[in-house]
C-alpha cells in the first residue's frame, strides 16, 4: 500500500500526551524503567545488541531514558549496542520537540541529539545513527496498524499504552489478532511495559505474554506455552543472545559504491572485511565518473521507487555528513555539492504530473516544491525547457571521492585487506567458507561470507549467472567549465547537468545496448542535444564544442540494471534449487552468499542504505525497509516472476 501525507500532531494530540504519565512525566519514566520488573535491565544484560519497539514514542521520553540507561549498562558489560525502533502516525516537529524537551532537563543531552537529527515529516522508514553508530533510532511515520504488520525487526521489549485508540483514532485497540503482531515479532523472553495496561492483558495473555502489575503499567513476559520457530528458541530457560549466523568475516567482491558502501557499514559492526576488485584502485568502473547526481524520485502514487529512493536518499545524505561532509575545497571528505537539483519534466505530460503531485502532497519545502517555468527561467537566468521539482538538499557527488572515503571510514573501524588487480574468475565453497579463485586457480581469500558488488561483472560468476542482470552503455561528456554561465544547481531531465568541479562540468549520460567501451561522437551529439533540450538558449552563451571535437573528453560506464530498475540487496538464491517455490520465504539460497547489485544511474543514493540492510540482516537487526519494500529489492523476486503469492502476507 502507498504511503500518504504526514499531518503532524495536533494541539489535541499534544494534550493528550501531555497529560499522560507515559508520554510526559520524566520522573514517572525514571521511577518505572528502574524497576527491576520492568525487563530494560534484563533486556539490556541479556542481548549485546538490543531492540526496543516503541508503540508510544510522542516526544520521545520512553527513548531518551532508555538511551540514558544505556549509557550506563554499556559501560558496566551491558548490552554495546541499542536498536529502538518507533512507530509514529502524528509524530513531532521540531518546534514540539523543543517545547517537550525543555520540562526534561535531566535528559538534556540526549535530547539535544535527538533533535539534532530529527527527520523531515515524510512517510516510511527513517534509520538514524546516533552516538557513534552505538545507538539506532529508527523512526517509522505512518499509519499505525499498515506499519506493525510491515515491519521487521526481532524484539527484546515492546512499550506499547493499553488505550492506544485514545492517541490515534485510527488505531486498532489491543485486540488478540493486533497482539499477534507483536507476538511475531518478539524474540525469545521478550518484555513489554504496557502503560495503563489493563485493558490489553487478556489479548496479551492469549498470545503467550504473562506477568505483573507495577505502578502506572503491567510488566509482561513473552513466554508462550506452543512452539517457536527454530531460530527464536532458547537454550533450556535462557533466551538467545543474537548473533550473526556466520563468523563476523566477509568478502566483498568489487571496490565501487556498492563494495566500498558495505565494507564501510560491515566495518562498523566489527567485521573483518577482504576488498577484492580487478582494478587498480576503488571506482575503476562504473563508480569511476566525474560527477553524479544525489536525488530521491517522486510519483504521484508514491509507487515503490518513490519510497525506496525517500528512504535511500535520506538515509545517505545523513551518512554523507557523518563522514565528513561534502565540498569542493582541496581538503573535503567527499568532492560536491549540496547545492540542490531542478529536475525537468521530460515532456508536458510529465511536467504536468510533477506539479500535480506537488500539490497534492505538499512536500516539506527542504524536500521538494514545485518550480514554475518562468521561475525556472529566473533563477538560471535564461530560458529553459518549462518546470520541474526542485530539491534543495540534493546535489552532485564525484563517485570516487564518496568510494575512497567509505574505505578510509571501513579502516577506521576494523582490518580491511584490499586485493586490488585480481579478477575472481570463480567462488568455492569448501567447509564452510567461501574461496575466491583468480583464473589461475590461485586463492585469493577466503570468508564464511561473500558479498558480490561488482555490477555486471557478477554474471561471470556461476552462483550469478542466471540473474537478469543487463549492461547498459552510458557514456558522459565532459565540457570545459571556463565560460559556462553560471547555474545555480544541477539540473536534470532526459539528461543530467553537474556543476563545473576540477575545470569540468560532467553531462550525461547515453543510453546504448552494445559493450563498446570507447568514446564515440554519436554519444557526445545525444548528450549536447540533452543540454540543449534542458537550456534552449544555451548554444548563445556558451560555444558548444562539435560532437566530433577529438579535444571533447568524456567516459564510458556500463550501468549494472535488473528489469525492475530496482536493485538486488540480500541473499542470492539458488537458482539451480529453486524450481517449485512460490514465496520468497520458500526460494532455496546459497548459504553465506549474498549481493549487492542493480544500482543503475542511482549508486550514490542506493549504496549507502542497500549496505545498511545488508550489514542488519547479517546481524540479525530491526530491518530498514517495511517487509513490502524488502520483496521488492529481494534478489529472489525474479525466480518468482508471475507467481501468484509471491510475497509474504503483511501480517
């Protein structure tokens, strides 16, 4: 189901937190969370990675005491890292959040970071990374019951508040089959603090949750009396402390966005990683151009692209700043700029939809709004092909800066080993582990895990053969940068313009079917005609160069695209097993394999949270992406093409 428009929270919702113990007294929270009986101790001891789902956030005072007794248990042998994932139908602003965190001077601290990085009002998932990636908030804005049922993530305790339709109107009450939801979703010997509780104890207890009345809440204990799947059962009366399914050890084959992107987010979970790449450097290939575009996509139905490249995009502008940030003086991080993007409606019907769409969901002005033809024309100072979005926080990125950066970043945080000028011509599986073989037979490494980030360069390997991996030509041309008219962002349409870097604005990109690696004049003339479609005066105030100018310079990259135009994030399947499945839960998989491929024209946005999810299902995290969107990235959706009850059922 597509996402709508967030309202934010109303006076009346305020109110009605304010006045709830749960929501608005700090000192209420402090008095039950130290509680032995309330399970965050034990939930803290127990797990060295633990998740609360938090189904009463407001303005986050359950979260900030939380984070608070995470601190200390941290430092004591506790748990080294908290999850805490919420869902939010009406969640703050800003401004609320100010007001709220002003009658909490105890947690003024956590407070402060939390507003810090406190998301545009936006529908879906946004995962934010805090305290050093030691803490990860991950914010779910939506409707309520769509989202419980959606969402993945194993559970060590669940806040919830008995009366919750009294918060949300369009929120179910704690019935046995909402309950259930949570019952799916808790780990073994899961808590859950349920203020004003007693209404919802009878529908807990009949979903395996039992326990005892504190001051203001029921303490509860998931302990069911039937069986639990095999990974959640505990060993006699412990509960399972998560870990990987494979030793904390990777290969990661191919060094652009998509290797650089999850060696760097492996790295920081404390894994070993082995870079292997047939160049001699990061970003030989196609993450090698000039200049890219950093951008969501918008549709009026927000289809699955639309939310997938909102959560993408968000996602990586949050990991672009936590990595130094982007500029183009000598000594940035990250070569670009944030300098915003105006993107043109290929035709009028387009046109005419963005500016629809625009209106109708009324987008966070930091986001995207509409621009007008002759505003367009005004703010680039001369005539241009009519209106399109503009999206004021996202910018152009040179790719190899951004791969270079995510491997410094990986180093910093544990041993990577690069093997740069050796091509894998083969992978072996022998006891367990994964050998990388070079076409002389001759080991390159060898991992419990493998990670396959080489673009079309996968299909050479027979695990990965058979996926529907096409290469697609894309040629750039560059122009000299002296006398260009100044533009004060990019600009894209049928083709993309960058702002001038290193003496050179990068244009683009061709879109050809054949392998021809070598620059060629009719891809030069396609992509001049762009820029000339883009600014039709164009050609009077700048001397475009001929397109067969032997002095014009440019690239060829081939773009690694599944039919879909989605990308492949996750375990590979077994393609050679997989005859007869109809879920994506029944796809036979090869064990430790997993990829990272398909990214197309939108590396820069998708490598950054395609490595997230991949470095959470490894860990055995709350996921990213709502179990909808994860089907729709799933390397296995292919062997499922036409079937009916492809995806799992939402509940």
């Amino acid at each position: 189901m597509s996402a709508r428009p967030i309202h934010p929270a109303s006076p009346e919702l305020l109110a009605a937190w304010r006045a709830d113990p749960a929501a608005g007294d700090a000192e209420f929270m402090a008095r039950l969370l130290a509680a032995p009986a309330s399970g965050l101790q034990d939930c803290l001891r127990e797990q060295q990675r633990a998740t609360v789902l938090d189904l009463h956030f407001g303005a986050g005072l359950a979260f900030l005491s939380t984070w608070r007794h995470f601190d200390r248990m941290r430092t004591e042998g506790g748990a080294q890292r908290l999850h805490y994932v919420a869902i939010q139908p009406h969640p703050c602003t800003p401004e609320h959040l100010v007001q709220w965190h002003a009658d909490w001077p105890d947690l003024s601290g956590h407070a402060r970071q939390l507003r810090d990085v406190w998301p545009l009002l936006l529908p879906g998932t946004h995962r934010l990374l805090l305290d050093d990636g030691r803490v990860t908030l991950t914010l779910i804005f939506g409707a309520f019951d769509e989202e419980l049922a959606r969402l993945e993530a194993p559970v060590d305790l669940f806040y919830l508040h008995g009366r919750q339709p009294d918060f949300d109107a369009d929120t179910s009450d704690w019935n046995p089959h909402a309950c259930k939801r949570l019952a799916r979703l808790a780990w073994t010997g899961a808590r859950a603090l349920v203020f004003d509780g007693a209404p919802t104890a009878p529908a807990m207890r009949q979903v395996g949750f039992a326990g005892e009345a504190l001051d203001g809440a029921l303490a509860l204990r998931y302990a069911p009396a039937w069986g639990r799947p095999p990974s959640h059962v505990a060993a006699a009366d412990a509960p399972l402390r998560r870990a990987p399914r494979h030793a904390r050890h990777a290969l990661v084959i191919g060094a652009g966005l998509a290797g650089t992107a999850a060696a760097e987010r492996l790295a920081a979970r404390g894994w070993r990683i082995d870079l292997i790449d047939a160049g001699p450097d990061v970003a030989t290939r196609a993450s090698g151009n000039h200049g890219g575009l950093f951008m969501p996509a918008l549709a009026r139905d927000d289809s699955p692209l639309a939310r997938l490249t909102r959560a993408a995009f968000l996602f990586a502008a949050q990991r672009l700043q936590a990595l130094g940030g982007v500029g183009t003086g000598e000594g940035a991080a990250i070569a670009g700029e944030i300098c915003g993007i105006l993107q043109f409606g290929r035709d009028a019907k387009q046109a005419l939809s963005f500016e629809q769409g625009a209106e109708e969901w009324n987008y966070p002005q930091r986001y995207a709004r509409w621009m007008g033809a002759e505003e367009t024309a005004a703010q680039l100072g001369m005539p241009t092909m009519g209106g399109g979005y503009f999206f004021p926080e996202a910018g152009w990125l040179n790719p190899p800066s951004v791969c270079r950066r995510l491997l410094a970043a990986a180093r910093e945080r544990s041993d990577v080993v690069t093997h740069f000028g050796r091509a894998v011509a083969r992978l072996r599986r022998e006891d367990e582990r994964w050998q990388a073989l070079d076409g002389e037979g001759q080991l390159i490494a060898a991992a419990p895990v493998v990670v396959l980030a080489a673009g079309t360069q996968a299909r050479a390997l027979a695990q990965s053969a058979g996926l529907p991996l096409n290469a697609v030509r894309g040629q750039v041309t560059h122009l000299p940068a002296d006398g260009f008219p100044a533009v004060p962002f990019a600009l894209c349409g049928d083709g993309y313009l960058t702002r001038p870097y290193a003496g050179r604005i990068c244009m683009g990109a061709s879109y050809d079917r054949d392998d021809d690696p070598a620059l060629r004049a009719a891809s030069h003339a396609e992509n001049l005609g762009r820029l000339q479609h883009m600014l039709p005066d164009i050609g009077a105030r700048y001397s475009l160069p001929a397109a067969d100018d032997a002095e014009l310079q440019g690239r060829v990259g081939f773009r690694c695209i599944a039919p879909d135009r989605l990308p492949l994030a996750g375990a590979l399947p077994d393609l050679g097993a997989a005859s007869g499945a109809t879920r994506l839960d029944t796809v036979p998989r090869h064990p430790g394999l997993y990829g990272l491929l398909g990214y197309a024209s939108r590396g820069l946005i998708w490598a950054p949270l395609m490595a997230e999810l991949l470095a959470a299902t490894l860990e055995r995290e709350p996921l990213p992406l709502p179990r909808d969107l994860l089907a729709a990235v799933d390397p296995a959706r292919f062997v499922l093409k036409g079937t009916e009850g492809a995806y799992p059922v939402a509940d």
